[in-house]
C-alpha cells in the first residue's frame, strides 16, 4: 500500500503555515501513532 513520501507530507505542512516546532510535534505525533515509517533524528 502505497503512502505519501515525508517531503510531500513537509510541504503540505508548510503550506499549512506550520512552524519548525509543529512540524516536529506532528512528526513525533504521526511516528508514535505507527503512520511514520522513518527514523526521526532531533539535532
């Protein structure tokens, strides 16, 4: 089953007016409900 690619998901996101911090609150979100198949690396 074939899903949407993260830059896709960023750039809709963005489009959206997200901040860095939503984007990384809805990242986390989105990995912790298992919707996110990547590893997600908070520098």
């Amino acid at each position: 089953r074939a899903g949407a690619n993260l830059n896709s998901v960023v750039r809709a996101l963005n489009a959206l007016g997200a901040t860095p911090n939503d984007l990384m609150s809805i990242l986390q979100a989105m990995q912790s409900a298992g919707c996110l198949r990547a590893k997600l690396e908070i520098i």
